[in-house]
C-alpha cells in the first residue's frame, strides 16, 4: 500500500497498513489473524497505520486508540474512508498480478 498523510489537529501524520502496522495491530490488540471486517478493527488497523509510520519517519504521534475513535467521531470519517480506498485498490493491485507459473518454474536452463 501506498502511504498517505492524514491531518490530525492541524499536522499531517503519516499513514502506511503495511508489514509495521501489523505489528502494531498485533502488540496493541490481538494477532493479525484474529482481525476481521469489523469496523473496531478496521479503525484500530488505521490507527496502528499511524502509529508504525509515525515511528519509521520519526514524526510525534502520541494520540492513544481512544484519543483516535473520537477524533474520528468529530466528522474525520473521510480519512478513514480515504485509508480504507487506498487499502482495497492495494489489493486489487495485487490480485491483478500475473503469478509466476509452474511451466516457468520448471522449464530447463540453457547448459553451459
């Protein structure tokens, strides 16, 4: 995913859901395979995306979960909406990948 920068009480904070933010997700609330569709998840993922790449670019982002799902509250939904977008055509990207096949993986080398 592509990162994007979200305006939070006037400072542009990074946003990334990538490999950190699952971390994140994973140290702050529950293994990643526990996550579902829910909406309390999908904010908390947000908020971790915040989180993780606040920290990798060093920027101060000290707004706790619930400190997050109010200013979400106070009509910030289309970050979360803008986030969530930017997360689903990642995916889509992605599943629209050629794979590599198993003709390619198996055809012969040349000999040297």
């Amino acid at each position: 995913m592509d990162k994007l920068y979200i305006e939070i009480d006037g400072k542009k904070v990074p946003c990334k859901l990538g490999y950190l933010a699952y971390k994140e997700f994973e140290s702050h609330f529950k293994p990643m395979f526990e996550m579902n569709s829910s909406l309390e998840d999908a904010a908390k993922f947000f908020w971790c995306g915040l989180v993780a790449q606040s920290k990798k670019e060093g920027v101060e982002f000290s707004m706790t979960f619930e400190q997050f799902e109010v200013w979400m509250d106070e009509d910030n939904m289309q970050s979360f909406h803008k986030v969530k977008q930017l997360q689903e055509d990642s995916a889509a990207v992605k599943s629209d990948e050629p794979n590599e096949t198993s003709d390619s993986k198996n055809a012969e080398s040349p000999s040297v």
